[in-house]
C-alpha cells in the first residue's frame, strides 16, 4: 500500500469521496461537546490527550523507521515542566500558557539533544530504542525518589510517587475575568491543537521530506547515494515526534492537574506502540483514531473491572504483532478490498495456476 | 580491624551487585546471542522461577529441589512461548521486541489477577555473620560462587557439549548450518528454553532474598540489558567482564552518593557505551540468519 | 580537456589484505570510461573509495580539483557524483515517479517537465504509478540509472548496469548511455559484458590485483595480449 499518494493519481470523483471520508470524522468530534455534558466532554479531551503522542510516533516509527520507547519521558519532562513553571508564576493566563510553551520547550531542546547523541554518533535499529528506553527509566527512576521536602524547584515540590499537583489551568483573559478552559473549552482547544498538528504532519510527510524519509527507512545506503543526509533528517523526525510527545504530557497535566512518575514507568512506556500498533503506525490519521478509540476502551474497562485493561491492551498487542503487522487498520481495509476484488469466473485448478498463484503473491 | 571490615564490606557489595548483574543478564544474554531476540519478558521468566520455588518450597519441598523446580518450570514456559510466538518473527526481530513486550504485560497483569499483588517470601537460609560492625548475609555472601559456578557449567556447556558446538555453529552461520544438517529450529527452542530456565534460576536463587511481586521481574531487566548492552551478546566472554566492570562502578557510586547514583550510573553507562561502540555492539544485532 | 576525477596512489587495506595497491587514475570531462577486470581485482572497492564510501589507507582522491578526503558521501553527490550500485537500489514501496522525485528534488528541479523528460529518455513513461517492486529486472535498472540521473551530475557512476539483462536490453541500455554523453554527461563504467563495453568504450581501464594494470583507448587495450591474459575466458 503506498502511503505517500500523488494528487494526479485519483480521479476527481475518487478525490472528493476521499476528503469527504477524512473530514466525517472532525465534524463528528467538532459536535460531540453539544450533545453531551461538560464531564463528559471533558473525558473526550482526556483521551484525545494522548493522540499526540501517538501522532509523533507514528511519525517517527512509520515514516522514519525509528522505534522509540521514549514518547513517555518527554510526556513526563514536558508535564513537570509545565507544573513547575505555574506553580512557581502563579495563577495568571500568563504563567499557564508559559508553562505550556516552556514545557514544550524543554521537550524540544532534551530530544535535540539526545537525538543528537542518537543520529549523529551512528546508532542505529533496535539499539535506538534501548537508547530511549534508558533514559526513560533514568528519569523515572530519578523521579520516583524526589519525594523529600529538598526536592523542589522554587516553590514547586518534585514529590517522588506522591506526584505534583494542583497546578492552574490553562486561562485566557476575557472580558469578565479570566476563563478557565476546562470541560467543553479544553476540549475545543484540544481539538483545534489535533486538527494543526494533523495538518502539519500530514504537509510535512506527503512532501519530500517524507519521501526522503520513506527512502531512508528502505534502502540508507542508496538514500544517502541520492545526497540525503541520513542524520539530519532522523534528527528533525525525532524532535518533532518526541516534541509531541511533550505536548501530550503538558496536556495531560493540565487536564488533571497532576502528574506522577508512574506516567513515565516502563508500563506506561508501553502505551503508545501498543496503541500505533495496532492502529497502524504508517497512518497519521489512523493513529489518532486508534488511540482515541483505545485510550477510551481503557477507560471504560477501568470503571468496569481494571485489572483486565491491561491484559486486554498487551493480548491486543500481541495479536496485532503476530498476524497483522501493518495495524489493524490496514488489516481490515485490505481484507475489505480482496473480498471487493473476489474474481467471478471458475478456475481450473491445474499446475499452471498454481505457479501463477505464486507469482501473484 | 574496621578497615579490614570497610574493604570486606566492599568487596561483598561488589560480589552481590556482581551476582545480581551476571545472573540477571544470563538468560536474555543467552536468547540475544543465539537468536537476536531481545526477551523483553525475560523478567516474567525470572518471575515465573521465583514464584514456583517459593510456592513448593512452602509445601515442603527442601529448597535446592524446589529451585531446580523453579528453573524447571521457567523452561517449559519458555518452550511454549517459542514455538507459539516467537518463531514466527525471527524474520522480523523489531516486532519481536514489541511481542515479548506485549507478553510481559500480559503476565505481569495476570499474576496481578490471580496470585495478588504479593507473595509472602521464604526467610534467607544460612543467617547471617559479622565482620567487625557490619553484619552481612551469609547467602548473598555466596550468591557470587554460585553465579561463577553456573558461568563455568555455561563454558562447559557450549564449548564442550555437542550441543555447544551446534549452537556457536548455528550462530555464526545459521544458513551454512542448516545445509550441514543441523536442526537450527529445534536448536533454537532449545537455546531459548535455556534462556528462560537461566533466568529461572536466577529468580530461585534470589527468591529467599526477597518479597515476590508479579512485578518483580522489571527490577532485573534493567540490570539485564545494561550488562548485555556493554557486554555483547557472548555470556562468556563479554557479558562476566561487562558485569564486573558495571559492579565496580555501582558499587563506588552507591558507596560514594547512593543507591539512586548506583542505578543511574549503570544507565549512564550503557547509552556512553553505545554511543562509543556502536559498531561493535551493531554487529551483533545484523546477523545473517 | 578538464580532469573530472584524479586518484593518487590511492591505496586501501583490510586488515592484512591490500585491495587497492597504489592506483594513479584519471578520468577527462565528457568520456564514457570503462574499468574492467578479472573478479577480485577490486573495482568495487575503487568505486566505494571514490564514493566515500570507504576511507582510503593512503593517497587521495580529488574531484574537479578539491581533495575529498575530509568530504561524506552525501556531501560528494551534491557536489556532483551521481552512483548506480550493483545490487539493486530501488525502494520496495515507492512508485518510479517518487525515485524521479527524490532526485529532482536534491538537484532543486520540480518543474515537470523535467520528470518528464526523464521518463522519455528512460522509456518508463508506461510504469510511472509503478511500485518499483514490481518493475522487471532490466525495467529497475533503468530506473536506477534514471534515478542517478535525475540528480543532474557531472559525473556518473554505473556499476555493472547490464547485468542480469536480455542482449536486447543490453544493447538499449548502451544507446541510452551513449546518448546521456552526448548531452553532456561524463560516465565512469564497470563492467564484465565485453560487448556492452565495446559499444560504448572511450577510454578502457584495467584493473587486476588491486593495481591499474593497463589504461588507454578501446582499441588498443583490446589488442594486448597481456590483457587478454588476466582476463582469459571473460570475453563475450
């Protein structure tokens, strides 16, 4: 299935259905809030939270080949950014959306950083993701001990297991008096934020940057022959999916107002492949579909009997791994498409056919 | 007389992370060479040995038994997992990263589920003796023989056994090897049951030690990849001098800052050996198979 | 008559083994050169040396009169080597307009008539919404060396780009070549196929042994006995 499609390829008529199928979805979550009650809406931005996780490892990991087990620990850097900057700043509109930028920030410049040390000291494949793994449970393993009084940035105690909490939200001024966004309005922005990001990473891997990057993935040494620098590209994918990565943990702090090292454990890292997994890593759209849908599933089987969601998640995992690499996703739509494409007349079954049952394949 | 019990003290801190370090890494040291495999359940494994040696050591069984019991029965779930999972990636080794993951998770929840989030342990045999002020755990004290003793029986195994010489065969060449007649697909259940039983016994061997969690087994793998990581994939010779090494800067970064210093010191350690060889320790994962 | 491309006592070790022993080369703007034989004589290697790809033990490689020695690969192919590797180079899962893009994309040409153009020349104007996977043998060469192309080099490298192919398509694939010098190219060849390389020779290197053993026009070379020698049982 070739993910990159050229717009000369599809009919008009093709096309329009297309955009009209991609659309149904963010209209149908653009009217969800008025139809049901603020809590509850507020719970649709909670699982649309982690959708940017998902999106920068979908990046990273379908396009760019890259297999990364560190979405958690930029979630994590970026989430106790953002509590350290507001509960330092304050309660105004101005130190929230600090937080947000400066969490963001931390995210983008600790995955330069080690995407640096990653890309450009030649590290390659799975020892990749060990890399990302290690520094996952570095910072969790450091975190999970701050929970003494001496543990604090300024007036921001780092709280080991106990978590940081009651930070602001996120506020902006109006005419009244500040406006807390929160239930129906966060999820609006959420959603405003998912529809940007959708759009940017969609621009960025359709165009040849992304093809570049397919090229990476199959063939690095013929890429590097076309004059591709390797490095450089792995390195930008890599701060842009970790980065999101970020995003998802700021979000997620200011949705709940707290955060903990367990959202950094090893556990916890899991998540995100499970969820692009199955969805279907090389699909940017499927991924946030995914994991809205699976983050959801969670939830609800957490009200209805946790111990088994996990169970449920790595069962789902394990079956996506084993018969449908390529997602689930895929995996439906290509069985759809051969039961569409089933041919209509008889076959003599003799050699011949069998050789060119063979070749088909 | 106390600097002749500071230096023992440090030379036992040495000998336990050494243990711990080289027993935690056997196993996934084992499947990682032959196979190319990184077990990510291989904590469960060593969880599963735990779990039995401590549940037949309280029906009677005398501990030994119930530690080879432990290894056992680690075996077998190794045996099973190959054939129904792990045989079918061996052409795609990322995605058996992620389904050794998935299983991880799967049976980690599940003894959460059936066995609750805790088993009471069995008490630490042998007591304890003292040097000077410092007291120390006469067991712990001889895990480190007992670690090298199961490093010599590996030795004997895979340079003096017909099996041995399969497997190294197999490793260096897999195709060439079949073509001379060797069974490399039972040849790898085998090597992976012994992977598992490995990590097994690691987890009868310090079961005594400890409370069993069904989360146990994460404490381990860290340890374990970071030893197999520096170490290369060869148990003899790579991952012993890799945990020695590793030991020696845990053991002085936790005697000079803590615990937590030792821990991290070790991650450290691995993402700077990795940056520094990454050719060497590449090479081991682009094996033709 | 400018020199493209000059190596000096280039000389390259594997651990014991001397692959590449000293080897004085240079090729002119605008000639079709092609280095030939026997196996093992280490053409392969004395294209990776000039790629970049590999690091030479000694002596030095230069291009359009700059030392290369300090310069990555990536960085030669934008100064203007173009390579086509032996084993196949395609990517499995793009279509032959997606390689062509890759390229113009490199050499800042997004104009479509460029792409065009190319698959015209390369006659791959039927398997534009190809996957390469599922182009034929001789189909994917041609793609590649179109690939190589696309980057608007000075000088290309081909190795071994007939192999594998019908006698027809060999002899189309010599035309193609011929007529990418004409335009302008200056083409750097490996290759065993001795009729291939009489149709479209300038100038004929001979490596054996890691050395040059025998450098001058076709003809000439092919009249030595010497030559005939090393190279017994490999004529066409």
């Amino acid at each position: 299935m070739n993910q990159l499609k050229s717009a000369s390829q599809r009919t008009p008529r093709a096309g329009a259905v297309s955009l009209a199928i991609k659309l149904v979805p963010w209209l149908v979550a653009f009217c969800l809030p008025l139809v049901v009650d603020g809590n509850t809406s507020g719970n649709f931005a909670y699982c649309l939270v982690w959708a940017f996780c998902a999106v920068g490892l979908a990046a990273m990991w379908g396009y760019g080949g890259i297999l990364s087990f560190g979405q958690t620990a930029f979630f994590g850097m970026s989430g106790y950014t953002y509590g350290i900057v507001t509960l330092n700043l304050g309660e105004s509109w101005i130190s929230s959306w600090a937080g947000l930028v400066v969490g963001l920030l931390v995210s983008v410049v600790a995955a330069a950083l080690i995407g640096y040390m990653i890309f450009y000291g030649r590290i390659k494949g799975v020892f990749i993701g060990i890399v990302t793994l290690s520094v996952t449970l570095v910072l969790e393993t450091f975190m999970a001990q701050t929970a003494g009084p001496q543990w604090a940035i300024g007036a921001a105690r780092l709280n080991g297991y106990n978590g940081m909490g009651d930070m602001p939200q996120l506020t902006i001024p109006w005419p009244g008096g500040p406006l807390t966004l929160e239930n129906a309005s966060f999820y609006y922005l959420v959603l405003a934020l998912l529809f940007v990001v959708y759009w940017v990473t969609r621009k960025m891997l359709d165009g040849t940057f992304g093809l570049a990057l397919v090229a990476i993935r199959e063939n690095p040494q013929r890429a590097e022959m076309l004059g591709i620098d390797i490095r450089r590209h792995q390195l930008l994918i890599f701060v842009f999916g970790c980065t999101l990565g970020g995003l998802s943990g700021a979000l997620y702090t200011i949705w709940g107002s707290y955060i903990t090292p367990s959202t950094m454990g090893l556990t916890s890292a899991a998540m995100p492949v499970i969820w692009v997994a199955t969805a279907g890593r090389k699909s940017i759209g499927g991924a946030i579909l995914g994991t809205a849908l699976l983050v959801w599933l969670s939830q609800y089987l957490a009200i209805y009997g946790s111990q088994y969601a996990l169970i449920l998640m790595g069962a789902i995992l394990l079956i996506v791994v084993l018969f449908a690499p390529e997602g689930l996703l895929p995996f439906v739509l290509k069985l759809m498409r051969s039961l569409a494409t089933r041919p209509q007349t008889p076959r003599r079954h003799g050699p011949r056919d069998a050789f060119e049952a063979q070749k088909g394949e | 007389m106390t600097t002749l019990s500071l230096l023992y003290s440090l030379i036992y801190q040495f000998g336990d992370n050494f243990a711990y370090l080289v027993l935690a890494a056997l196993g996934l040291a084992v499947i990682f060479g032959m196979m190319g495999v990184i077990n990510l359940a291989h904590g469960e494994f060593i969880m599963c040995g735990a779990y039995v040696t401590i549940i037949t050591a309280k029906h009677g069984v005398p501990l030994p038994l119930a530690m080879l019991l432990g290894a056992v029965a680690a075996a077998i779930a190794g045996v099973i997992i190959e054939r129904l999972v792990i045989r079918h990636l061996y052409d795609r080794l990322f995605d058996s990263v992620v389904a050794t993951w998935a299983i991880s998770l799967i049976v980690q929840q599940t003894m959460l589920l059936v066995a609750g989030p805790s088993l009471e342990g069995i008490g630490t045999p042998f007591g304890s003796f003292s040097l000077g002020e410092y007291s120390f755990s006469t067991y712990r004290a001889v895990l480190p023989g007992i670690a090298l003793g199961i490093l010599f029986a590996l030795y004997w195994l895979f340079f003096k056994t017909n099996y041995g010489v399969c497997a190294r065969a197999t490793i260096q060449n897999a195709k060439i090897a079949q073509c001379l007649g060797l069974r490399t697909d039972r040849l790898y259940t085998l090597t992976f049951a012994l992977g598992a039983g490995l990590a097994g016994l690691t987890g009868a061997l310090y079961a005594p030690t400890m409370t069993a969690v069904p989360t146990m087994g994460s404490n381990f793998i860290v340890q374990a990849f970071v030893s197999v990581v520096v170490g290369g994939a060869n148990v003899i010779a790579g991952t012993t001098p890799a945990a020695g090494i590793l030991a020696l800067i845990q053991t002085g970064l936790t005697a000079s800052y803590g615990q937590l210093f030792g821990q991290i010191g070790l991650l450290v350690t691995v993402i700077v050996v990795i940056r520094l060889m990454p050719q060497g320790l590449g090479n081991l994962f682009t094996r033709s198979r | 008559m400018t020199t493209l491309l000059e190596t000096r006592a280039l000389t390259k070790r594997f651990g014991g083994a001397q692959v590449i022993n000293g080897i004085d080369f240079q090729v002119t703007a605008g000639e079709i050169r092609c280095v030939i034989g026997p196996n093992g004589a280490g053409k392969s290697t004395f294209f990776k040396l000039i790629t970049g790809e590999h690091r030479p033990s000694e002596g030095s490689v230069h291009f359009l009169g700059r030392d290369m020695s300090h310069v990555l690969p990536h960085e030669r192919i934008r100064m203007g080597m173009s390579i086509k590797f032996q084993i196949p180079g395609v990517f499995p899962e793009l279509t032959v307009r997606q390689h062509l893009q890759l390229g113009l994309h490199r050499a800042r040409d997004d104009r479509p008539e460029s792409l065009d153009a190319l698959l015209q020349r390369f006659m791959l104007e039927q398997e534009e919404s190809v996957l390469a996977s599922n182009l034929s043998h001789g189909k994917k060469q041609w793609l590649e060396i179109a690939m190589a192309v696309s980057l608007g080099p000075k000088l290309l490298f081909l190795d071994e780009p007939v192999a594998g192919m019908s006698v027809e398509e060999t002899h189309a694939t010599g035309e193609l070549i011929m007529r990418l010098r004409e335009a302008g190219l200056t083409i750097m060849v490996v290759e065993h196929d001795m009729t291939f390389v009489k149709q479209i020779a300038s100038r004929v290197s001979v490596l054996h042994g890691g050395r040059l053993f025998a450098d001058g026009p076709l003809d000439e070379i092919l009249a030595r006995d010497d030559v005939a020698e090393i190279y017994l049982g490999r004529k066409k």
